[in-house]
C-alpha cells in the first residue's frame, strides 16, 4: 500500500486555506465597499432632497422630490444587486456579467416559489409615479389609513399620521386613494333640530355665523359659504347643512370652528339640536 505524501498533502491544504482566506477578505471588502457606497448614495440622494426646499414651485417641489426618493429606493436595491454578483463571481461561478444574470435568474426563481407580490409591488409604485396618483408631501387616505406621504420606494408607500406613526403600504396592497392635496376641501356640517324650531330663524342664524367666519377668516375659506337650509327631515328632526370650502387642507379646522360657533349661538338663542347632535362629513 502506496504512503501518502503528506507535504502534497499539505501544501495543497496551504493552497486552500490562502484561497479561502482571500475569498473571504473579499467578500468582506465588498460588502464594506458596498455600505459606504449605500452611505454614499443616501447622502447624495438627501442633500438633492434638501436642495427641492429652494424650488419655489411647490408643485415642482414636490415632483422633484417624489423622483428622487423613488430614484433613492432603486439606487440601494441596485447596490446591493452587483455587490451579490460580485461576491457569486468571487467564489468562482464564472463572470461578473454572467452572474448578473444569474442573480436575475434567482430574481426568476423566487418569483416561481410564490413573491409574485414584489413584482405587484414594483409595478403598482410605477403606476402611481406615472399616473401621479400621489407625490411626497400630499395628504392622503390610502385605503384604511390617512396621512402625509413621506417617500415613495420602488415596493412600498411610506405614510406618517397625525398621530405619528409611521404606515409602510406595499404598492400592490392599495386598493383606494383619497388625495387631499387639491385646492381646497370642503367642511360639511350636519345641525338637527326639532320639528318645532323656527326654520327662518335657524336658516338666518346659520347664514349669519358663517358669512361673519368667512369674512374673518379668508386666510382659510376658499369660496364663500353654502347654507343649503333642510337637508333632510328624519322622524323626529329636520336637518340643516351647511357648506364650506377650506384652503388646501383646512377643512379640519374650519369645520371644527364652525361647530363651536354653532353651538355657542344656538345655546344663547334657545335652539335646541338634536341628537346626534354634529355629524361631520367631508369631501
């Protein structure tokens, strides 16, 4: 029986263990570079961001700004992609140009084991950019959740609330979009009152307290108010509505101010409003 030669042995085990050693500084190295190229990328991408607040278009502003944090998102995933293939190449399983398509490949392949729902992702946010559904700095209500759109990805929308919470929503999740971002808003208010009310009287009141809020705060009301007199008569209350249109996203407040005024006036003329006794709607 043939002895081993076991400096051949061990030389070729040196040979290995240098190899590995210089696969994993590599890969290693890559994956450094590749986070400072992320840091990089993020900085640049944020002082471009920074820089949209000098655009005195706010239209423009926010274009800009939407197409850079898409631009942001697909940056890191492209990032990530080629320091993948490299380190695939690294390892020895042929070129840096053929791995990107196996890298793509893979991409194929995890499609085909049931992530059909990241390429619904990607092409609904393409959809949403295209159509501007949506830009950075709107406020909207997507789906069940309302809030200011703080970046666009190339999978998912990122929505903060008044309560500040943070909402991430895959693109291909959103079913229905309220923007409310347009001109103006309008605060609809619903007042019931008894049968027995004079309508003349409340039809007065009511035209009185909002032309008087409309003269005052011009700042916020984009048109003149609407008083519609009954709106309806239920079985034991007719009601009034009135309507008015709020600059941008106003429509909160004024419909708040609006209440309280009604209120105040009603308790100091007598008028009773029956239960409920608001019912807000808006528009």
């Amino acid at each position: 029986m043939q002895k081993p030669d076991w400096t051949k042995i061990f030389d070729q085990l040196k040979i290995n263990t240098d190899t590995l050693i210089a696969d994993v500084i590599t890969i290693v190295l890559v994956l450094i570079a590749a986070k400072i190229a992320l840091a990089i990328h993020n900085r640049i991408m944020s002082r471009a961001i920074d820089r949209t607040q000098n655009i005195s278009d706010s239209n423009r502003s926010k274009e800009v700004v939407t197409s850079l944090t898409l631009i942001k998102s697909f940056g890191r995933y492209l990032i990530y992609f080629l320091a993948l293939s490299i380190i695939i190449n690294q390892l020895g399983f042929g070129s840096t140009l053929s791995n990107l398509v196996t890298v793509a490949g893979v991409g194929t392949l995890i499609v085909s084991f049931g992530a059909q729902s990241i390429i619904k992702d990607v092409f609904a946010g393409a959809f949403v950019l295209f159509e501007k559904q949506y830009e950075v700095g709107d406020y909207v209500r997507i789906n069940d959740y309302e809030g200011t759109i703080t970046s666009l990805a190339v999978r998912s929308t990122h929505l903060l609330t008044q309560q500040g919470q943070k909402i991430i929503i895959p693109n291909g999740q959103i079913n229905t979009v309220i923007n409310y971002s347009g001109p103006f808003n309008t605060a609809v208010i619903n007042i019931a009152v008894p049968y027995n009310t004079d309508t003349d009287r409340v039809f007065s009141i009511l035209a009185e307290i909002t032309k008087d809020y409309y003269e005052t705060h011009k700042e916020l009301c984009y048109e003149e108010p609407v008083v519609s007199g009954i709106n309806t008569l239920d079985n034991n209350v007719m009601t009034f509505s009135v309507s008015q249109k709020a600059v941008g996203r106003n429509h909160h407040t004024v419909r708040r101010d609006l209440q309280v005024l009604i209120k105040q006036r009603f308790d100091k003329e007598g008028i009773a409003i029956s239960y409920p006794q608001i019912n807000t709607q808006d528009s």
